[in-house]
C-alpha cells in the first residue's frame, strides 16, 4: 500500500503544492546504490527550480531517516 499525503491535504494545501510543482518538475533525479550505499542527486537548469533543492534535499533526508526509524527500528547519524 502507498501512503498518499494529498489525501489528508486541503484545498489550499494542493494548491501549493500544485504550484510548488511548476518549478520541481524542472528537477531531475538519479538515485545511485551499490556498496551498500544509497545517494541521490538532484540536477536542473532552472534558476527558480535551483532555489528549491535544499528545501527538497533536507525533507529527502529526514523522510528517509523517519522510514528507517520508524519501520525498521533503526537509528543512524547524517554525515
């Protein structure tokens, strides 16, 4: 089953992020694995869409740090 936060959102929150979604669509990503790894890159051209990827990067970082905790019991550190 996949959670779908758009179900919970209200009208102005789908909004925003339909707006929001103007500029990250202009955002392209490669996740790399291997050795044990898992890393993601996000690249654009955009100006405008390049403003949002440290907002992008840091809810990547702590929503997989919340999955890790809360679905596997596992605790790590961001390095």
């Amino acid at each position: 089953m996949v959670f779908n936060p758009l179900v919970m959102a209200t009208p102005q929150q789908q909004a925003e992020l339909a707006k929001m979604q103007q500029f990250t669509k202009k955002i392209k990503y490669v996740v790399h694995t291997g050795d044990n790894r898992v890393e993601f890159s996000l690249k654009t051209d955009d100006p405008e869409a390049a403003q949002l990827v440290p907002q992008i990067e840091e809810g990547i970082v702590s929503s997989v740090a919340q999955m890790l905790y809360v679905m596997f019991g596992m605790e790590g550190e961001r390095v």
